[in-house]
C-alpha cells in the first residue's frame, strides 16, 4: 500500500492510494481527499479491494502515520490480517511501487496533458489500462503475463474498433472517437519510450554490487600543519640580520629559516616580533631555552 500525494484538486480528491497484489502485481487505483483518516482509508479499501478479492493474509505499508494508527492496527488485527511496516529505502518495496506509480503518473499524463485538473476521472480507465497492459518490467518479462491475467488465468475480452459516425448519438460518437484518439496517442508514446528504455539493461537493484577499486591514496599532510590544516611552523635558525627603517627609526630583522621548510622558504621578520610570537625562542643561540642550538 502506498499514497501518492501533491496532486492537483480534481473532483474534491488530491490523493491517490495505490494497491498491489505481492503476487500477480494486480493494482488497485483509488482516490481520497485531502486530509484523509484511518477510517476513511479503510472504508475505501472495503469499496474496492476486498470486494473483489476479500481479506487479505498479509498486508505491507510503509511507517504513515494512517498504517500506524490503533483504529487500523485494531480493524485489521481482528480481521486476523498480519500488518508488515516496509523498512526505510528498502529497494524492493520502494522499487515495486516506483514502477507501479511511474506507469500511473504517465497515463494520466497523457490523458490529462491539457486539462490536468481532470485525472481523478481517468483513474478507473488507468487501472484497467495497466492490468491489462504488458509492461517492460523484470516482473512482466519473466511471467510473460498481465497483472490481470496472472490474477484471473485470462486475457479480458478485447474493446471492438470504433469508426466514426457508427453511432446515431453525436454524444457517444464524440465520445468513444475522442477515447479512441487519446488510446492511440498513449500506445505511441508508450511504445517509443520501451523503445528507448532497451538501450540499457533493465535488472533488480538488489543485483549492483559495490565496486572495489585500488585502495585509497590519501596525501598526508605536511608535519608543519595540524589536522585542520593549520599551519603551525616555528623558527628553526637565525640565518641573516640586518637593520631597516621602520618609520622614523631603525628596527632590526632577521632572515629565519622555519621547521619543515627549505632555506630558500626563509622569511625576514622583525626581531622584537619574533621575540613576542615565540618567546622561548633565543634568537642569539638560534634555538628554544633549554634545547640544543641549531645551526644555519
């Protein structure tokens, strides 16, 4: 079971709540307004699913809040019906109901291309369009069967031709020419996007593998930065000195050579600078207090 929500307003519904056999992928297309009960859902599935087929063994649904709820859970558990909550991105509950509504959302699409307002008055056609219909799915092609022939062991009977002008009605004849029209133009775009879809291999998403490449070749940071990426360079030796201008008096500088960097990276630097920034630093010794002296 599932919904498929955010549709326009048509005939006071906005929701359609999607059915389908576990076995013979036979759907179900229903419609409900917006916002819908638990008790209004169960009502619509008495109208249309049990009905026809009685009460289920088993019933699978995704974590909404209507499939949760006690009236629900009560109605169904009486029935002795055995309620299965679908996990989070499970692929072959997602994928099952992913074909089934793509197929719907298509139909009604073409139907409704000019007047979208009005697809909550093609969704019994829909549904026997899709039925009745041999679809390019792994299902279809393994059965090699409509959802209603491996539900009912038959091929329904098919709709006879229609010329136009065969009725007298000028309603009826505008009538089944239009439908007439809209079937063709759907088995055209239906059968030319089959066409496009054999371009590329159609298999159950359960058969990817993860793909296992070289190993990782990550590059180490340099020693002189911390895990963020900061640098955290200190003086390794006093290289040069001299004195310069700064303002109107003279200042001293020194051309250090930083740790875990070439001579030719050494940067001058005021003396009385370096002498704040890293105080343990002798700029005499070229070295840190209580550490050997390095040379330049």
């Amino acid at each position: 079971m599932d919904f498929i929500e955010g549709l326009p307003k048509s005939m006071g519904k906005e929701v359609m709540f999607v059915v389908v056999d576990r076995c013979t992928k036979y759907a179900h297309f229903m419609t409900l307004p917006h916002p819908y009960s638990a008790s209004v859902v169960a009502q619509v599935f008495l109208d249309n699913v049990f009905k026809l087929h009685g009460m289920l063994e088993t019933i699978v649904s995704d974590r909404d809040p209507v499939f949760l709820s006690k009236f629900w859970q009560d109605l169904f558990r009486l029935q002795g019906v055995e309620l299965l909550a679908s996990m989070a991105y499970h692929p072959q509950t997602d994928g099952q109901f992913e074909a089934v509504n793509k197929c719907l959302e298509t139909y009604l699409r073409c139907m409704t291309g000019d007047k979208p307002a009005m697809w909550a008055k093609w969704v019994p056609l829909a549904e026997w369009w899709y039925n009745t219909t041999y679809h390019n799915t792994t299902y279809h092609n393994s059965t090699g069967r409509t959802p209603f022939e491996a539900l009912y062991g038959f091929q329904p009977p098919l709709n006879m031709p229609y010329f136009p002008h065969d009725s007298k009605v000028a309603a009826v004849d505008t009538y089944i020419t239009d439908r007439e029209g809209m079937i063709g133009t759907l088995k055209f775009h239906l059968k030319r996007a089959q066409e496009r879809m054999k371009i590329h291999p159609v298999f159950h998403v359960s058969q990817l593998k993860k793909a296992i490449g070289v190993a990782n070749c990550s590059t180490k940071l340099p020693m002189a930065a911390d895990d963020l990426g900061a640098l955290t360079m200190q003086p390794s030796a006093i290289m040069e000195r001299r004195m310069v201008r700064r303002g109107n008096k003279a200042a001293a500088q020194v051309l250090v050579h930083w740790t875990n960097t070439s001579p030719a990276e050494a940067t001058w630097e005021y003396a009385d600078e370096l002498r704040w920034r890293f105080p343990r630093f002798d700029l005499e010794g070229n070295g840190f207090e209580g550490e050997g002296n390095v040379t330049g």
